[in-house]
C-alpha cells in the first residue's frame, strides 16, 4: 500500500480501475426506469396527446394542469407509481448482491474475473441479508424520532405564539435524523468492509466489533464519509438549478442532465465504499511488524590441531 496518495485519491484511483461495476449499475438503472416509466407514459400520452391543456406542460411546468392531468381517472397517475417502485426494489436488489463482489474487487490488488467477481457476490449476500435485517432494527427508533418531531412541528406551527417555531424545529430536528442516519450508515459499511476482509461469518459479532471501529475513530471516518456525501449533494443541487434553465420542450437535454446526475451519484457512492476499504487497511489491518527470530547458520567451531608430543630420545 502506497501511504503517498490520500485516502480519497486512493478511492477515486480504484473505483476508476473497476469501472465497469459503475457502468453497470448505470445501464441496468437507466433499463429498469424505461420499464418503470412505461406505464405512467402510456396512461398520460392516452389523455395528454388529445388535449389543448397539455401546451402548459409543454412550454412550461404549470402546477394546475400537471394535478388536474394526474386526477384524471383516465390517467390515475398516483396509481401508478406501485408498478414503477417495483422496479426501484429490483434496482436495489441487483445493487445489494453486487455489493460483496464490489468489495471484494476493491480490496484485491488486480481486476478479479467475472466468475470470482459473481463468485464475492454470492458468497456474501446471505451475510448481507442479516445485517439489513439488523439495520431495520436499528433504523426503526430513528424512524419513530423523525415520525415524532413532525408532529411537534405541526403542533408548535399551530399553537406557538411564535409562527416559525414548528418550522425551525422541523429543521433541526431532521437534520438530526439525517446525521443518526448517516452514522448508522457509515457504521453497517465499515461491517461490510470488515466482513470481507476478514471473511467474518457471525454478523452479531462483526457489528459490534465494527461499532468500535467506527466510533473508536468517528472523526477521520466520518469526515471522509461526509466529504463524498457532500459533493454528491452539490452536484444534484447544480443539475436541479441548471434543469430550471433548460427550456421545458427540450427534453433531450433535460433527460441528459439528469443521467449525469444519476451517473455522478452512483459513483460517489462507489466512491464512499472503495474509500472505506482503504481506510481499513491502512488504519485497521496495518501491518505489525512482528521480530521473528532468524535462524542463524551453524557455526562450527574449528578442530584443535594438537601437535604430538616430541620424541623422547633412546636410552642407551
């Protein structure tokens, strides 16, 4: 491991050598939305094509129009939504069994083959399973906290003397949602990382033991999570600011900024988990140089030559 580079370069070079994972995701995302998006474009087109009204949705985004379309019983666009998050719950799916190989591919020092890349994601993904499980479980009193201060926050709008107080407790409390979210996020990624370093089989035990791992260095960790969550989410900020400039009939150039924007968050987070295993191994699995003793050759101590007595002269 070359200390030269920073962690993040180190992330970025890996993720750029392995780039045909981010590639994939992208096309199967890209496909599944086309499917997904059948429906709702067969029922509008039925309704929008035969309509002076939908000039206004055309040339620009009018809000009436857009609810009075998506009301229409012919249309029954919020219906359709089940069919398209069916499609999303594929796309996940497909993304959490690529995660062991994804993982496994960023930690090897050369590009694994096909068959032992399908090979990592296989191996893993029942142990993947039960950490989703526990990550429900811990995620449930984070759900019920944001459940609550929604309600406080409506509560305090309505009866507060001061009329922005619900609205400045709706901030600050989702904002704390949002960082236990992300530190619970950050904590399940650093057991995924450690469970295919260490080919770890018990998921209670590597959750606790990557609990201390990411809390015993929260600091460094979570700076380099939040650095790379930062400019994904700068990044969509500028494609939405930019859409609002595209003329509304242009929808090739809509469409293509916003598969940038999709191809830039996929590969931040790829980003994220390649950043996340070269923080393991050279803050976790560092080398300890440990002294061996090393043999050392024989030596063998020279033969004494004894000279022989002298002769004793013959008595005469």
């Amino acid at each position: 491991m070359q200390e030269r580079t920073g962690i993040l370069s180190e992330g970025a070079r890996r993720v750029w050598r392995y780039q045909r994972v981010l590639w994939w995701l992208f096309a199967v995302n890209l496909l599944l939305a086309a499917f997904g998006t059948l429906p709702v474009t067969s029922a509008v087109g039925r309704v929008a094509d035969h309509s002076l009204h939908s000039q206004n949705l055309y040339r620009t985004f009018d809000v009436p129009t857009f609810l009075d379309l998506a009301n229409n019983p012919d249309v029954a666009l919020w219906s359709k939504f089940t069919g398209s998050t069916l499609f999303a719950v594929v796309f996940f799916a497909f993304a959490f069994f690529l995660t062991g190989g994804i993982l496994e591919a960023y930690r090897s020092s050369g590009k694994p083959a096909t068959g032992e890349f399908f090979q990592a994601c296989g191996a893993f993904f029942w142990r993947w399973v039960r950490l989703l499980i526990f990550m429900l479980i811990v995620l449930t009193p984070i759900a019920i906290l944001a459940s609550s201060i929604i309600k406080w926050s409506g509560t305090l709008s309505d009866d507060a003397p001061q009329e922005k107080l619900g609205f400045w407790v709706d901030v600050a409390g989702m904002l704390l949602v949002l960082l236990l979210a992300m530190l619970v996020r950050l904590w399940f990624d650093m057991a995924q990382v450690r469970t295919v370093a260490e080919n770890e089989r018990p998921m209670r035990r590597a959750l606790a033991r990557a609990f201390r791992l990411t809390f015993g260095n929260l600091g460094s960790l979570f700076w380099l999570y939040f650095r790379i969550s930062f400019l994904a989410w700068c990044v969509l900020a500028a494609g939405l600011w930019l859409w609002l400039k595209v003329p509304a009939q242009d929808v090739g150039l809509s469409f293509f900024l916003f598969e940038v924007v999709l191809l830039w968050w996929i590969g931040t987070r790829l980003w994220q988990r390649a950043s996340e295993t070269v923080w393991y191994e050279r803050r976790a699995l560092a080398p300890v140089l440990v002294m061996a003793p090393v043999p050392m050759p024989e030596t063998v101590a020279p033969a004494l030559e004894v000279p022989p007595p002298p002769e004793s002269p013959p008595v005469g």
